[in-house]
C-alpha cells in the first residue's frame, strides 16, 4: 500500500481536507459578476503532508498512482500541462503573494470524480493551501487560500474560472448552500428545506473540450457586455432582455442566459427561504433549458440524464451542474425516495445511452 510512511518514510505531520462542491443554480454567472448557490459535498480531498525544510516538493496522488513521486522545485515551478500544474499553481501564488513557501512531501487522495464538474481542482488546491496553512504557518485566512487557489487556476493554470468553485470549496458545508454574490464576494448561508435531498449523478461523459468551451463562452459575453455599454451583464435585469435579444446570434442568447440565471438564483432562493418547494423543480429545469438553448454548454447525454430524472417519482428537478460540456447532473429529490430515484435513473441512463452513469453522492 503506498501509505505516506511507504512513499516517504516517517509520518506526515498534517493532515488536511477540503469538499468539492455541487452548484444548485447560477451556472455561468460567476464571471460576469453574478449570482451562484453551490452546496458543499460531503465528498472530497485529503492532503497528508510534512514540511522538508529545503525547496524540493515531492508529490504522490493516489489517482494517479501509475505516475508515482512527482518532484518540482518552489522557485522554478514551470507549467507541465497536468495535475502536478495545480500544485505548482499554489506555490507560485503563494510565492507571488509575499508567503514563505518551502518544499514539502505530499500524499493526495480524494473521492471525488475528477472532471465531473464538481470542483476537484478547487478542493485540490484548497486542501493543498490548508495543509501548507498548517505546516508551514501562514498567516492566511479562508479567504486569502479561496484567493489564492483561484489565482493558481486563472495564472498559472491558465483557466479564466469565476469565484464560485474556490469560495465555495473553501467556505461551504453540506447542510447549507451558499448564497454568493461575484460582484462583491459576499456570501450567506441559506438552510436547505427539511426532508429533500441533493442527488448528484455524474454522466460518465468526460469534459470534452471544457477548457476551449469556457473559454469561448467568456469571450462571447464579455463581448456581449461591451456591444451593450455595460461593464458585467449583471448590471442588466430581465427587462432589457428586448434590447439584448437584438444582439447577433449566438451573443443574444448568451447573454440572455447570464441575465434570467441571475434572476433564477433569485427566485430559487426566496423558493428556499419561503418553503414554496413545487417551485424549485420547475426553476432548476428553466436553468437546464437555458443551458442547453441558450448558453449550449449541455450534451446529449446530460440532456437524457436530466430528462429521464425529471420523469422518476419523487425527483423534483434536475440540471445539468458545473462548468457542462459532460460531467454531472443535480437532483432535488424527496428524502424518502432520493435511493430508489438515484438508482432508476443511472439505470435508465445505461439502458438509453449505453453509458453508465455513478450516483456520487445524496445529501445531506
Ligand atoms: C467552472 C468554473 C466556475 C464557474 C462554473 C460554471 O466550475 O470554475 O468558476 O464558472 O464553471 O458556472
């Protein structure tokens, strides 16, 4: 077994956590100054970790046993074009933020699916930060290390994420989503309504061509913005979506997509706070309409996925979930028939598709 002792003789002597994250509603808002409502998983990632006391970092993640100990240097981090970027990407900005960082050893393991659109990177890094936090005594807080994560992803990393995977990884919990604004990086915890519980199902399809997708979307939004003379499209409310929709397509829908998600987080939360539960289902399925129509950050696979939820008893509602182009999808479903619901659609699923689906988590 290739425990910490194994890979590198002796105890590590901190030990660190971090959840990834399942966004309820808000999917593409976040870099345009939105509004988002992750939840925190209860799944995530450990960082068992001892400081060296010289430069080098050596780094082993269970997942990725078959590449065993992995070494770079703090000082001459340099982009290699895989997981060990996101590691380097956190020495660096530590670094670039004034902090005393030194090599260390490490041990990785998680159980969250990697690129199912549930922030494995994010809770990669933070749980990197927390357990550099410890052993290397940084004064930082959790905001500074969500800071810090999100500038190793969008620099070094080199991927023009929002705020909301790093905040939420970083200051989630389970029972709780997280009511964030982008535009201020505020947040508020709002209760999740007794006796529903979160499904999360991931749909076997890997992000294709995520990172060229996002990145596109983006620029079109940000292009969207300008052509409208504003600075973020949340500086726009559904009332101009007459003056949006005279946009060339496809700016017109993208935009349209940013301004009525925001007003779905909105409406999603008051659905929430006010206990109106035979709302929230037909506002999670707006959201994966205006994924798929509008935004086309959607597959087919993920469309069947949420359709065939959509039809089991006891489902509330489902959307596509995360950053799209494939990974997971999240259900809101009665407690009581959240199992039985969880295991008809992965069945269903395999059956249509041929794909298997994994049901990741139901919580709380
Ligand atoms: C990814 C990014 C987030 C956000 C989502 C889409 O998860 O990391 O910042 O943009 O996609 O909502």
């Amino acid at each position: 077994m290739t425990t910490f002792e194994n890979l590198f003789g002796g105890a590590a002597t901190v030990d660190a956590w971090c959840p990834g994250r399942v966004n309820l509603i808000g999917e593409h808002t976040d870099y345009q100054a939105g509004l988002v409502l992750p939840v925190a998983l209860s799944l995530g990632t450990r960082v068992e970790l001892r400081p060296r006391g010289d430069d080098t970092v050596r780094v082993f993640s269970a997942g990725q046993a078959a590449a065993g100990v992995v070494s770079f240097r703090v000082s001459a981090e340099s982009k290699r074009g895989d997981w060990v970027d996101y590691l380097q990407g956190v020495t660096a900005a530590g670094r670039a933020a004034g902090l005393r960082m030194s090599g260390f050893d490490a041990r990785i393991t998680t159980d969250l699916p990697v690129g199912g659109g549930l922030a494995s990177s994010a809770a990669l890094q933070v749980a990197l930060l927390r357990a550099l936090r410890a052993g290397l005594q940084l004064p930082a807080d959790d905001f500074t290390l969500a800071q810090l994560a999100h500038q190793a992803e969008t620099t070094f990393v080199g991927v023009p994420v929002g705020w909301m995977d790093q905040l939420a990884c970083s200051f989630g919990d389970p029972t709780h989503a997280l009511f964030l604004d982008t535009r201020t990086l505020a947040w508020q915890k709002v209760a999740l309504p007794d006796g529903l519980r979160l499904v999360v199902i991931e749909s076997g399809i890997p992000h294709r061509n995520a990172d060229g997708g996002y990145r596109e979307r983006r620029r079109q939004v940000e292009e969207a913005a300008r052509l409208l003379g504003v600075a973020v499209l949340r500086d726009l409310s559904p009332a101009d979506l007459p003056r949006v929709m005279r946009l060339p397509d496809p700016l017109d829908r993208r935009a349209r997509h940013v301004i009525t998600e925001n007003a779905r987080v909105l409406a999603f939360r008051q659905a929430l706070e006010a206990g109106t539960r035979e709302q929230l289902g037909p506002i999670l399925a707006a959201a994966h309409d205006s994924l798929r129509a509008d935004y086309e950050v959607s597959v087919l696979e993920i469309d069947r996925l949420v359709a065939i939820a959509t039809s089991v008893p006891g489902v509330l509602g489902a959307r596509l979930t995360g950053g799209g182009f494939g990974g997971s999808v999240v259900l809101l479903a009665q407690e009581q028939e959240a199992a039985a619901a969880a295991a008809t659609v992965a069945a269903r699923y395999q059956r249509e598709t041929g794909r298997v689906a994994t049901v990741v988590v139901i919580q709380p």
